[in-house]
C-alpha cells in the first residue's frame, strides 16, 4: 500500500472534503451534544457517537485537537527513546482515528501498521473513509472493555477513551495494553479528573513494570499532593473555516490541555525535568515552573545567564528543561 505522509494539513483538507454538505446546523446540535457528553461525569457501556452526522460532527469537532494533543505526547517520547520506532500499532477507542493520523506522521520515515478498535461502527466507517491513502490501518469493530484481548504490538495508543468507561473498565484496558505492547500512551482531557485518571494508569503502568518516559522525570510518586493542583499541558490547534462553523468562535486557533503518561518495557532517557506551566516572561528573566527527580521547583533565568536566558525565552509549556546542549 502507498500510503501519503499525514500531517495536520493534510487531515483538515481530508475532512472538509468529507463534511462538505453536511448541514452547519445539524452539525452543531451534534457537536452541542458531544460536547455535553465529553464534559460530563458519567461513564456510558454505548456508543457516544451513534451515527454518521455524529460522527462527521465529531470528527470537525475533536479530531483536529485530538490530533496535535497526542502528536505533542509523540514527541515527547520520541525524545526519550530516539532509537525506537514502533512497527506495529493499535489504537484502542481509536473511533475516527485521529492518533493514528498522529503516529503515522511521528514515525513518517516508516509508519506503523495501525489497527483501530472502537465500538463505534459508523465511526470506524468514517475513519476508514478519511484515512483512504494516507494511513496503513485495519478498522475493526471491539468492546472496549474488560473482555478486550489485544494482540501483541509495539505501541498501543489510549487517546480520550478513559472517561467513557467505568472503574473497572479502565483498569482493565490499562492492564491489557501493559500485557500486549512495548509502549503505552494514554491521553485524557486536561482537567483534575483527567489528570486522576492519568495517574492511575500510570501507577497500573509501572507495577506492570513500564518506565516512564515522559512527561514525568522519574517513576517515582507524582509531587503533586492529591487535590491540590493537576499536571496538564497544551497544544496550539488551527481553526479550519469549518471548523470555526462547527464550533463558533472567531479565532484562529483554540488551545488543547490535555494529561498523559507515555511509558515503556525497554529503556529511555527521561528529560532532566519538564516546564509544567506556561513560561513568565519579564523584565531580563523567566520564570519556569518544572517537575524534577526531587519535586517541583521554579527556576529563574536572568539575562545574565546568557545563551541559556535566550533558550528559556524561547521554551514552551511541557518542553525538556534544561535544553540539550546545557544539560
């Protein structure tokens, strides 16, 4: 199979091409719905998307957001284990596919074979249709729940899926995804529960015998005292025009936060610590809030420290600190 590289662009062009013609205001009841079902607090044993202007709905709604979430986790575990490249990849609650879209392009050199499981038949039907050409995948049709059985694969991709399941659901996914893959990515929502959730997948991880690889500095117990406060990072998402139409607003862009843990059967190299808020910039100095081996700290960079004052200029929200070259 000749399979085109994906990339955001790439993406937004295959779904307008898809969602041309489908009613705006039918669309929008749809996204009003998803967006109740997204910020809700109940776990469903059904479908959240029921069928195809659902699903096209969503697709204009989250894919572009999900998309540059889960590449900005991509990343990071690519900075940790440079050398590995997954050959196989299963994307569990894939729906639409929008972290398959992200991981063909993070190892778009050679991109895994990619199989999606969701419970969603018309979801899977769409993601087949907008991946035509650009991904090599396999759609197939699963409960996602404790009878899921994967088969063995490199990396297995967890992207928004936790809320939608009860307790007993989720630990069982993430126990199963530790049994079969290399490599766990989980991604949910950048809130408290999201990052609840998070937490618990990544403790399931670790006894399971996975090293963090990111975004945490070490496996050792999260610093963040319970209640208190939330690991989340952000992404930059660009606004289509149908994109805009589906959701309302006016700007160009909207900010994704989102919390994950990305963690491994083989070794990594964890960032030395990691910028956990927006950096402040001021008058000759930044401010950095960051997680390291022993807890959370700020630092201070003064224009005085040089090159290093202008890298800090220049660091983002969730990026390896110190940079490279200076650690």
């Amino acid at each position: 199979m000749n399979v085109s590289p994906p990339s955001a662009e790439s993406l937004r062009a295959a779904l307008a091409g898809l969602l041309d013609g489908l009613p705006p205001t039918q669309a929008a009841r749809a996204v009003e719905r998803l967006i109740a079902n997204y910020r809700g607090t109940t776990p469903t044993d059904a479908p959240v998307l029921r069928d195809r202007s659902d699903v096209a709905a969503y697709a204009a709604y989250r894919m572009p957001a999900t998309f540059e979430a889960v590449r900005g986790v991509l990343d990071a575990l690519r900075e940790a284990a440079p050398d590995w490249a997954p050959a196989t990849h299963t994307d569990v609650g894939g729906g639409t596919g929008a972290a398959s879209w992200a991981v063909a392009e993070a190892w778009e050199e050679a991109p895994p074979r990619t199989t999606v499981l969701d419970w969603a038949e018309p979801a899977l039907a769409l993601g087949r249709e907008l991946a035509a050409g650009a991904l090599d995948a396999e759609w197939r049709r699963e409960r996602i729940g404790t009878a899921l059985r994967l088969a063995d694969t490199d990396l297995v991709t967890v992207s928004y899926v936790l809320k939608e399941l009860t307790e007993a659901d989720r630990t069982a996914l993430v126990t199963e995804a530790a049994r079969a893959a290399q490599a766990v990515v989980v991604v949910e929502p950048g809130t408290p529960d999201g990052y609840e959730r998070i937490i618990a997948a990544r403790t399931l991880l670790i006894d399971a015998g996975f090293t963090v690889a990111a975004p945490c500095p070490h496996s050792g117990a999260c610093p963040i005292a319970p209640g208190t406060d939330w690991c989340h990072f952000s992404a930059r998402v660009s606004r289509s025009s149908l994109h805009r139409q589906v959701k309302g607003g006016s700007l160009p862009y909207e900010d994704e936060k989102y919390s994950y843990v990305a963690a491994t059967r083989f070794p990594v190299t964890p960032t030395p610590a990691r910028i956990t808020r927006r950096p402040q910039i001021r008058k000759g100095l930044v401010q950095l809030e960051l997680c390291g081996p022993d807890g959370l700290a700020r630092e201070t960079v003064t224009k005085r420290r040089g090159p290093l004052y202008k890298q800090a200029r220049d660091a983002d929200w969730g990026d390896s600190w110190p940079p490279e070259q200076d650690a």
